[in-house]
C-alpha cells in the first residue's frame, strides 16, 4: 500500500508522475517519481484543461517556489459523513505536464493489454 501524494489515501497501486523537484535536482537531474491515484490523475487532467490561478507559495507535488499555480480541486478521504472533503490543492504547468504524460502513457498500456 502506498499513499497518493496528493489526497493521502492508500492504495495498493498508484500512477508513477515524474516530477523536477528542485530540492534534489543535483542528486536527481532528470526527476523523481511522485504516487497519485486515479481520482486525483483525473481532477488534474480536468484542472489542467480549465487553468485556474491560484495564491499560493510552492507547488503542492514538487515544491517549486515562485512559479504559476494552477487550482486542483482534489477530494481527500475521512472517516465521517460524507466520507469526503473538497481540498484545492496548487500545481505548477510542468507537474501538469507531467500528469499529462502520465496519462498518455496508462492509455496506451491500456490498448497494449487489450490487444
């Protein structure tokens, strides 16, 4: 089980999204992988499309300061009535990019599997 790097909730498989973090860009140049779960890939893709501004200080998936964030409205998990709740989370243009590829990349699995 791991934890969706944006909602928090466990699953038994999540969609790898290589993201730049600049706070190990020296060890790692060419990125880290970052786990989301299908809801959250989804409300990205759709948060991608709609390009919402947001206030906010760093990129809630790769921590990159200073750049242009984009609202994500993100339903996070909890244990009463009505067992979800509305979170706006904010990401950068290059971590939407790279929940783009990452999608481009389970449909094409998809197709391969289904052949």
């Amino acid at each position: 089980m791991a934890d969706c790097e944006l909602c928090g909730a466990a699953r038994p498989t999540l969609c790898p999204v290589k993201v730049n973090d600049p706070g190990v860009k020296a060890a790692y140049p060419t990125g880290t992988w970052r786990g989301i779960n299908e809801e959250c890939l989804q409300s990205c893709h759709e948060a991608n499309q709609n390009r919402v501004p947001i206030k906010g200080k760093k990129c809630d998936l790769c921590g990159i300061k200073n750049a242009p964030l984009f609202q994500v409205k993100i339903q996070v998990p909890i244990f009463q009535e009505p067992f979800h709740r509305e979170v706006s989370k904010a990401l950068c243009e290059s971590c939407f990019e790279a929940c783009e590829d990452t999608i481009k990349r389970r449909e094409a699995e998809k197709t391969e599997a289904h052949h």
